[in-house]
C-alpha cells in the first residue's frame, strides 16, 4: 500500500523569505501523481502544484515550484517570496495514474505553515 | 460556476439521530469521492464512485451509506450518528483514467458536530 509521510508538523517563515516543505512517499507504481493541496483556515482544499511522476521536470507555478526525486521517493515544495497569504495547512498527496480502487488521492499529515510579517 | 457543491455547510445534530450531506459537480468527472477530515486535520478516503458504481468503501461503518442517484451526484447519509463521526467531511470530483490533470477538485467541506 502507498503512504505519504510529512515529516514536519509546523514551519515558520518570515515575510518575503524562501521555505521548503519535505514530503516522502512509498509505492512500487511506477506510474503515478504528486500533489501539494493548501487547505487555509477557510478549510477550502485548493490545489498548488501537480507532478507527473514520468516527466522528470520540476512543476512550478509562479512562486511555487517543486523538487521531484524519483528515486528518493522525495517531493519537497518550496515556496519563493512567502506572502501573509500562504499562511495554511499543507498536504502532500499521492494519486496512482491507475483506475479502478487504486484512483484515490492518498495524503499525509499535513504541515502547518506560518508566515510571519 | 463549474465546482463542486456540498449542502449544507455546517451541521450540528444529537447522538443517535440521521442526517445527510448531498453533494453535486458539473465539471463532467467520472468519479465522485467521499473524504472525513478528523480533528487532527487528517483526510482519508471513505467512498467512490464511478458512473454510479460504488468502487472503493474504506472499511467505513455501516452506519454511511452513500448514494449516487447519477454520475453528477454522491449524496452521504448517515444513521445513528456518533460523537465520534464528528468531522469536516469532504466531496471530490475526478476523471477516471489517465488525464493530463490527474487532480481531485474538492467541496468547501461540511463541518459535522454531533452533541
């Protein structure tokens, strides 16, 4: 079975500065997703960033990006020039690319980011 | 709005009673999702469905039992309710197989307290 492991339960960031949420993950797929979901106080599940687990490319969108470690089974987000804004739970999830049972987005635990003016 | 709609949003009932949450998408995904967000912020998977076709039932009581009247539609009902089914209980949407997106789309969520 798939797990997703967050290893950091709360981060701390300053206004304007750079921070990195580690996210591993288990699976012998080779096929696969990746997501980072944002969940703010709103409690509204909001998608930041997908991976493909066979583009060796690292997503990104705007001041998120990812860093995809196949290999590693590692896929860290980092987020560029935090704003007040950013400020939320976090969660990696996992998505096999296959149907049927296996179509379920599984997640860690989350890590709860704060931004500090 | 192209979404994924959940009713109602907060939902607070006695021990022992039954209630339903309904949930509806017009973004023409295949697959429909029933998630519980329990108190430690923690999202597991409890149903799907598939073009009305229940796929996955995450060893969930049987006090849960969902419907999907069609594939736009997955409705939760729950009897004899718990202070333990207390939660903030999701609905997703998804394409089924391989697509160039491969994400959920999630409901804003139905926060359920029971006293």
């Amino acid at each position: 079975a798939q797990t997703v492991t967050q290893s950091q339960p709360e981060m701390s960031v300053q206004e304007a500065e750079t921070v990195t949420l580690s996210c591993t993950y288990d699976t012998s797929e080779s096929d696969y997703y990746l997501f980072w979901y944002k969940q703010p106080p709103s409690r509204q599940m909001i998608l930041v960033i997908r991976q493909e687990a066979y583009k060796q490319q690292n997503a990104t969108e705007n001041r998120f990006s990812v860093n995809f470690q196949k290999a590693a089974k590692s896929f860290s987000l980092k987020i560029s020039d935090s704003q007040l804004g950013d400020a939320a739970m976090y969660f990696c999830a996992y998505r096999s690319a296959y149907g049927g049972a296996t179509n379920k987005l599984i997640f860690g635990t989350g890590t709860l980011l704060a931004v500090q003016p | 709005d192209t979404a994924v709609s959940q009713t109602p949003k907060y939902l607070v009932t006695q021990m022992g009673n039954d209630k339903s949450i309904k949930c509806e998408q017009n973004l023409g995904h295949d697959t429909m999702y029933w998630y519980k967000q329990d108190s430690k912020k923690f999202l597991k998977i409890m149903f799907s469905y598939n073009n009305k076709e229940l796929i996955i039932n995450e060893t969930v009581p049987n006090r849960f039992s969902p419907k999907s009247p069609d594939k736009a539609h997955l409705n939760l009902h729950i009897n004899s309710l718990e202070l333990g089914d207390s939660a903030v209980y999701f609905c997703a949407s998804s394409r089924e197989y391989r697509d160039r997106e491969g994400g959920y789309t999630f409901g804003s969520g139905t926060r359920l307290t029971v006293v």
